[in-house]
C-alpha cells in the first residue's frame, strides 16, 4: 500500500510504499504518448501537481486517471 506520494519535478514522483520501499516514477513519456484526452490533459504540469493517494493507488481528478501501485512497486511503469 502506497503511505506517500511527493512530487519531485517535471512528472516525475516519489511513491514511499508501508513496507519502506520506495520508487521513483517518470510518466512524462506516458503522458506523451497517450491518446486518452482524459490523461493527456495532465501534461499540463499543474494538473498533474494534483495527484493524491487512494486504495487503488495514484490518482488524479476525480478517478479519471490513476496508477496501480502493484505496477509502481514492482517497476511496471
């Protein structure tokens, strides 16, 4: 389970898991290449500022995206 999430720079964030691992993870090339208008607007670098935790990993707007932390933990991404 994800306990934090810290924005790092351009779209790039520190994922801190309970059981003390940590990752880092870059979705700009993701978000580049994505053809979801829902996920491509958050090449927008205060859109995707707003990332917040929930059970079912990183998630932004109001489930219109989000990141399973299965994948972030096992490097997937």
């Amino acid at each position: 389970m994800i306990k934090e999430a810290i924005y790092i720079e351009d779209y790039k964030i520190l994922v801190k898991f309970t059981d003390g691992v940590q990752r880092q993870i870059d979705l700009q090339t993701f978000l580049q290449n994505t053809t979801l208008p829902n996920v491509r607007k958050y090449l927008d670098p205060e859109l995707f500022k707003t990332f917040h935790i929930t059970p079912w990993g990183l998630c932004w707007g109001d489930n219109e995206w989000d990141i399973n932390p299965i994948d972030v933990y096992h490097q997937k991404i």
